[in-house]
C-alpha cells in the first residue's frame, strides 16, 4: 500500500514538473537590421502572439499568457519597439514597420502559422501584419478593439491617462471613464507607460490608411468585446460581423471596459482558447 502510494506521489510530482517545464517563461532578444525585439515566451503547442495597447507593453498580457499556456498554447509577447529592451526607428515609421517586427518574431519561432491577438491599438498591427504577411497568420483575435469610428475625445483621454505630468486624480478620472468598468480598478494603470513609444504607435497608424489594414487579409477573425466599452458602443457593437459575415466570430465579455486584460482575464483566457481551437 505504501509502495503504491509512493509511486502515484512519484506520478504526480513528475506530471506537475512536465507542466511547469512545459509553461516556462523565457526571456530572449530577436534582431534583425536595426531592430531588436524583447521577447516572452512560454507555452507548449499551437502558436498564440499577443500585442498589447497603445503605450502599454506586453506584460499587461501576464494572466492572460499565464493562462494560455496552461490551456496547451505556446505563447509569445513581443515587447513594442521603445519598450524594455526593444528597440528601432521610432520617428516617422509606420504600420507596415511594425507588422514586419511580428512577422520576423513568428518566421524565427519556426512554428507558424500564428494567431496574433491585438488588444486595443494592437489589433491595428495585427491585422496589418496578416495584410503584409499572410503565410505566417492563421486568424486575428480584435480584443477590445475600437469601431471603425470613434469620437475624437476618446484618444485625448487616452493621451491624458498615459502622461504623468497631469494630477493622479485626474489621469484616474480619464482611465476610469475609458478604461475600466465601474467597479474595476483604474489604478493598476498608474504605472506601465511608454510616452515615446506611444506617440511612435500614433504615428505609425497615421502614415497608413484605414482601408489598407482594416479587412485584415482574409483570416478568420474573433471580435471579442468588452460589454462596457466607450471606443466600442452598443450600435456598432456588430459592424464588424456585418461586414464580413463568413469571417468574423463575435463575443461579448461582460464588467469589463477597454482595458479589458486586467479586469477579465479568466473570461479572455477561456474565450481565446476555445475561439482558437475550433479553426480548422
């Protein structure tokens, strides 16, 4: 009896090391010209890219990468350009540059097709680099993303919560109108800002067109919304899906707003990991 408990401890202590060596968060560099690439990995299996918002990096994304590689999913997050260790041209880049910086992350991981999730102003670069880069993007996940037009006010307010010059109060103010659904928690975004990567982000969006990135190619695509979202209001909530019928997969997740991420990872992780094991 002894024996056989001590060899299903045995059994279990084994399996528990597999997963955790199997979920192993790795930190490396990928280069290429003049650009460097700061780059977390971990997972096994079907591979998942997440790009986060404009002027946030990629660590915004740990529950959620934390949680993907759990479900069975090799994950990378590559920092944006002027962010920890990455770096490249900032001034007057485009779209375009930094769809190339995902593709060249993807090409070197030599385990593509990817799904690239973009949250916010990352779906932007998403789906520019399933544009740009067909072969290497198997579908795009729109995680809270904006609808094809939206007040101007809504940007400002973003500048707002990124600049800490402006009075905390303030800067929370701005992020709990845009940012955070009531209840949730506006200050875990205090800190996590990039200024001069954001503005680079601004003007990469601004050099390209609209229509050049918005089909995203012909990738299957997962609008996932957040209920309680400003940039996504209720009487656009299914243009997307109206637009490309046969390509679009909708879902709404509930107490969340643009920040999305922090506020519903469970909910993001769950949905993410189902939308991607059903594509073909």
């Amino acid at each position: 009896m002894r024996r056989t408990l001590a060899a299903l401890f045995l059994m279990g202590a084994m399996l528990m090391a597999g997963t955790a060596l199997a979920q192993e968060r790795t930190r490396s560099l990928v280069t290429y010209g003049d650009v460097t690439i700061d780059l977390i990995a971990e997972g096994r299996g079907p591979l998942i890219v997440l790009l986060p918002s404009r002027g946030r990096d990629s660590e915004d994304y740990d529950e959620v990468a934390a949680g993907l590689a759990r479900e069975g999913f090799r994950v990378l997050r590559p920092q944006p350009r002027g962010m920890h260790a990455s770096k490249g041209p900032l001034k007057d880049i485009t779209l375009h540059d930094l769809a190339r910086d995902i593709a060249t992350v993807i090409e070197r991981e030599n385990a593509g097709p990817a799904v690239i999730v973009g949250h916010a102003y990352g779906n932007w670069v998403a789906r520019m680099t399933a544009v740009d880069h067909p072969r290497l993007v198997r579908g795009v996940v729109l995680a809270a993303a904006a609808a094809k037009t939206f007040p101007p006010r809504l940007s400002q307010l973003v500048s707002k919560s990124a600049d800490e010059s402006v009075p905390e109060a303030e800067r929370l103010a701005a992020m709990q109108e845009i940012f955070f659904a009531s209840g949730n928690d506006p200050r875990i975004w205090l800190k996590g800002w990039w200024k001069e990567a954001s503005e680079a982000q601004r003007v990469a969006a601004a050099n390209v067109k609209q229509s050049d990135w918005w089909h995203a190619g012909s990738v299957p695509l997962f609008d996932l919304q957040a209920g309680i979202d400003p940039f996504m209001p209720e009487a656009s909530r299914n243009d997307l899906k109206n637009e490309f019928p046969d390509r679009v997969t909708l879902a709404v997740i509930p107490n969340a707003s643009h920040a999305l991420l922090p506020e519903q990872p469970a909910a993001v992780v769950k949905a993410i990991a189902g939308w991607v094991r059903g594509l073909k």
